[in-house]
C-alpha cells in the first residue's frame, strides 16, 4: 500500500476547517484521496454503506478517520464508541482532531479507543505542518493492514478464524 492510496475520512460539521484541511493537504504535498462527512451519523452510513453511502465505490474503506469531537447529531464520542465495538470497522485507525482541550475529552477519547488524539492549530502555517506529521506518521512509517486480506487472518478478541 502506497502512502497515496490511503484514503483519509474526515468527520467535522465546520465547512471552514475542513476546507483549510484540504489546502494543507495539497500545499502539504499529501496527496491521500479526502471524503468528508458532516456528523456521526454520516459518519456510520459512510462506514457501514448505508443511506447516502450504499455504493462502497463512492464510500471506500478508509486508511484513518480524522475525527472532530462536537458534531451535531451524533458527537465523535458516540460514534467512536460505536466504530470500536463493532469488529468490521474497529481495526481502522482514529485520530481525534479538535478544538477541544478538555483533559475529560482526551483521557475518554483514549478510553474508548482512539489512537492518537490532536488538538487542531490555530494557524494555517501550523495546520500544514501537521498534516504533514500526520500523513509522514501514518502513511510512511506506520504499516497499515493491507484491506484485501481483512477477514482472512485469525480474529485475536476470540481466537476463531475470521473467514
């Protein structure tokens, strides 16, 4: 898997933020494939196919979830409970990225499974430099398990095989 061919979920309601994400990106020269959705909700029928999303071609597998805590209807903290519960989806990298600093939102977000928690910059040169951070540590120097093998290695939360 090539660091290109990772494809990054965005959660966040703020069309601002996720625009500045985007043109760091670019101007970051990560060139990762971007989806966005809007809320938790959206982000569960992105994962699961379902409702806006039932056509896995326009909703792929992502390689990470950028997640922003407060979204309307469904928070980041709802649906990160529900993605790390559910084993089709639970494997997949979750990076908190928000405004908050609550010491509450960072030791509960590692609680229920976050991998890394990131408090969004405040300026946009600091923006580019950690999506930059981001797409080095994630898409060069992590390995990420290759998508068309999920389900034929042993599951190791119940020792069955996964296939």
């Amino acid at each position: 898997m090539t660091k290109n061919s990772v494809v990054i979920l965005m959660a966040d309601d703020d069309e601002d933020d996720i625009l500045l994400t985007q043109k760091a990106l670019r101007q970051g020269k990560l060139l990762n494939e971007l989806h966005c959705v809007r809320d938790g909700e959206e982000l569960l029928d992105y994962l699961f196919h379902q409702g806006d999303y039932t056509d896995a071609a326009k909703a792929p597998r992502p390689g990470i979830i950028l997640l922003d805590l407060n979204m309307p209807r469904k928070d980041g903290r709802e649906a990160l409970k529900e993605i790390k519960a559910n084993p089709d989806v639970n494997d997949i990298p979750i990076v908190v990225f928000t405004t908050s600093k609550a010491e509450e939102d960072i030791y509960r977000s590692y609680k229920l499974g976050v991998n890394s928690f990131i408090t969004k910059p405040v300026t946009f040169d600091r923006l580019i430099e950690v999506m930059q951070m981001i797409g080095k540590y994630w898409f060069e120097i992590v390995t990420l398990p290759p998508e068309e093998n999920k389900g034929a290695y042993r599951d190791a939360t119940d020792g069955r095989s996964a296939h």
